[in-house]
C-alpha cells in the first residue's frame, strides 16, 4: 500500500486486521482490486497528465481521480482504476518511479474504498466551485477555476490566451500567475466583462515588470545597469527562485511610475545582460508579493538549518 499510517486506511481493512489480531491470527490479504494510487503527482498536473502516463494501458479520464484533502487542496496523488487487476499488475511493475513532469512517481496497490474516497473529496471540491465561486480564494484553487473554464469550451481557452496576449505577460500558464489576477478573470467571465475592460482594469496600476532570461550569475547591479534610465534601486528587484533555492533566471522589478514600466518593456524588450537576450513583459503588485513571501521563507527555512547546526555541533 506504500503507507502504515492507520488513519490512511480504510475502514474495512482496520476492521480485518483488528479481528485477526484478536483471534491471534495473521491478518489475510484481501483480494486485489483493479485501482493504483500514484504517489508524488506534481500539485500542477491535470488529469489529463496522469492519462497520458498511464495511456498504454488504455486509461481514460473517467478512470483518473486526482487526490484532495478536505479543504479541496491536491494531496500530490491520484487513483487510477485499470480495466483488470492483471493490467494494473503490469502497470505497477512498469510504472513505478517513472516520471510525470520530471518528477518520479511511485505506484502503490489501492482498493475501491480508497478510490471512492478520492472520489468524494473532489466532487465535494466542484460542487463548492459551482454553488459559490467566492471559495476559491487560494492560488491553488484559482488555478483550477482558470483551468476549467479553459477546458468548458474553446472560447472560455481563447478568452484566457487572449487575456494573457493583450495584458503582455509572456505567459499563459495559470500557474505562473499571481492570485490577484487570477481572480479578476474568474470574476470578470463569471459577469460576463469584456477583455478590453478587463485588461484596462487590471493594468491600470502595473508598475512591475518581470525580465526573463536573466543570467544565472547577474546580482542587482546588473540589472541597475541595465535599467540605468529608469530609477531603479537595488530594493526594487527581487530575483525569482526555485523551491531548492536555484535560480530561477527571472526578476522582478518594481518601477517608480507605471509610465516608466511601460517605456521600459518597449525600450528594453530583447537588449543584453552579459551578453544573453532579456525579454521584458508586464507583471502585477501580487505576483511581486508572491516572489518577496517565497524569498523570505526560503531565507528563514536556511536560517533555521544554521541555528539547527550550531547548536548540534557547537
């Protein structure tokens, strides 16, 4: 099952081992159900990623349930249900620690128990979404809001890609865009808004501007150079990082003036750091806010491994 903690398991197996155990009995396996549970799925795959992992052996969308939490939050796993127990076999034995979007995925037997589980909890999740929008106000459950309306119809796709074209941000993955203006498109289709008001509403105030292509070795001063015409100071710019600390070869710049923002992204769009190409696109204040928070947690999270190590050798 790749897991012992009890609360993890289904009621009827915790009632077969306990009667087993009370006749001094070892507990019997139980039979074999045709369902997986993958552990370590990215939070930002989509069902279609797991059927697209599991395609070989005929899976299909309505056999993929993504795992979720109470509060509607994915759980890094999802269940999958094979058209046999035979195939399911196959596919533990051929799948285990192979990669979704380069991370590895570990495949574990799971019963009917668990999957319907799985099942509630993210019926449970859409049908909070359908009765009362205002509950996605977390990142993660933006995302999923942007996601489904891109997947309804083919105008809800071309209306976010258009979105993202006229705001210049350089992006269409929901993923990489702050909540704040996540929110606003939600809301703004939900009312049926226009894409000219939408944008307008939203860039209204942009003073952020996010360069990508920014090499792995340039420090504030590169940028300051780079952006010599338009006041920046070291403060301004937060340099974007992975969850290991890495790098990210991206930064964000918060300008003085939108105006300046805005000069910048169309003077500066395509000239060199160290000799690499920079693109400039538009950013928001939350995206910013976003980097600063992660930043700052990253910087705490090594501090406290410092702490730790002085006070264990020293």
């Amino acid at each position: 099952t790749g897991n012992r903690d009890p609360a993890r398991h289904t009621f009827e197996d915790l009632r077969t081992f306990l009667e087993a155990f009370d006749r001094g009995e070892q507990p019997q396996p139980k039979v074999l159900s045709p369902v997986l549970r993958l552990r370590g799925v990215p939070f930002q795959c989509e069902l279609s990623d797991v059927v697209g992992f599991l395609a070989e052996y005929g899976m299909e969308s309505s056999s993929v349930v993504m795992g979720r939490n109470a509060e509607g939050k994915k759980t890094g796993e999802a269940f999958a249900t094979f058209e046999s127990v035979e195939l399911a076999d196959t596919a533990l034995e051929e799948k285990h620690k192979q990669e979704i979007q380069g991370r590895y995925i570990e495949l574990f037997r799971a019963s009917l128990e668990e999957r319907d589980e799985a099942w509630e909890n993210d019926r449970a999740f859409i049908g909070r979404l359908e009765a009362d929008p205002r509950v996605a106000d977390s990142k993660e459950l933006l995302v999923t809001e942007v996601k489904q309306i891109q997947r309804a119809s083919v105008e809800g796709r071309e209306r976010w890609e258009t979105f993202c074209d006229l705001l210049n941000t350089g992006n269409r993955d929901p993923t990489r865009h702050s909540a704040e203006t996540l929110r606003a498109f939600a809301d703004a289709t939900r009312n049926s808004e226009s894409l000219e008001d939408l944008v307008a509403r939203v860039s209204s105030r942009c003073k952020v501007v996010r360069l990508r292509g920014v090499p792995f070795q340039c420090d504030p001063a590169d940028v300051i150079d780079f952006l010599a015409d338009f006041k920046i100071k070291a403060q301004d710019i937060t340099f974007v990082k992975k969850e290991d600390g890495r790098a990210t070869g991206e930064a964000l710049v918060e300008f003085p003036s939108k105006e300046l923002a805005d000069q910048a992204v169309e003077e500066k769009h395509k000239k060199e750091i160290r000799g690499r190409y920079i693109e400039l696109f538009r950013s928001n204040q939350g995206e910013l806010n976003e980097a600063i928070c992660f930043c700052l947690r990253l910087f705490f999270m090594i501090l406290l491994v410092l702490l730790l190590f002085v006070v264990v050798f020293f």
